[in-house]
C-alpha cells in the first residue's frame, strides 16, 4: 500500500464499528418506502488518516421489522474513528441493515462530500427500480 504524505493520525480498525447496536421494531403495517437520510456520517480514510465526512442514505421496504432510529445514530457514530474506504463503509451497512431487517427491499447510498475537486457516490441496492415500483404499487397477492 502507498504511504501517505505528512502527518498520520491515528485510527481504529474495522472491528470496531458497533453492529449489535443496530435494533428493530416489529412491524406488520402496509407497504410503503421508508427513507432515512443524515449529513453526519463520518469514518476516517485509511490513506491520510484524515476525516472523511457525508451523506448517507438509507431505503428499505420493510417485512416485519422497522429500524429503530436512535440505535441507527449510534451505530453510525461508531464508524467515527474507523478507518474504512467509502465503497467498504457501503456494503459494510448494506450487509449489516439486511442481515437485521430482512427487508423486501434495501438501497444504502453514501455520498462523500468533496475531496480534492472530486465528488464520490457509492451505491447498493438488493433489486432494480422497476423492482421496487412492482413491490410498491402492485396489488397484494394472498
């Protein structure tokens, strides 16, 4: 791996990100596209040791669990000091929010604020657009 330049600051590595704080609600309401969004994300480049900051955006149709929010925060807030790629933070809580809701759909976005005049956007979704138009608007099937 390359050295960065300047100065280093220490990090901590990716086992310390918080999964078992990250709870769900039981849920049996109709379908519907549930959005969480947050300006706050923040984890530290592995390169610079600096901090990267962001947005993260989280899409899911639920099955029977909801995601509760203040244990969303939390788990978040755990990626602070954890040096971690973007496109590693994406599917780290890609993986982590379906393994716990389970979903009928999930999309996690995570947009880097600006870095050197380049702008980085990551994306993973469990199925297509036309997908989630289908789940959404199609009539319920017994």
């Amino acid at each position: 791996m390359p050295k960065a330049e300047g100065r280093v600051i220490a990090w901590e590595s990716e086992s310390s990100i918080k999964e078992e704080w990250l709870e769900s609600l039981p849920y049996n309401g109709e379908r519907q596209l549930v959005t969480y969004t947050t300006d706050e994300f923040s984890a530290v480049c592995p390169f610079s040791g600096l901090p990267d900051y962001g947005r993260l955006s989280i899409h899911y149709v639920p099955n029977q669990k909801l995601l509760e929010l203040k244990s969303l925060k939390y788990y978040i807030v755990s990626f602070r000091q954890v040096g971690i790629y973007q496109e590693n933070a994406l599917i780290r809580i890609y993986r982590d929010l379906m393994e716990l809701l389970e979903p009928r759909y999930l999309k996690v976005t995570l947009e880097y604020h600006l870095r050197g005049g380049i702008k980085s956007y990551c994306e993973k979704a469990s199925a297509s657009e036309l997908v989630l138009d289908e789940l959404l608007y199609s009539p319920l099937k017994s």
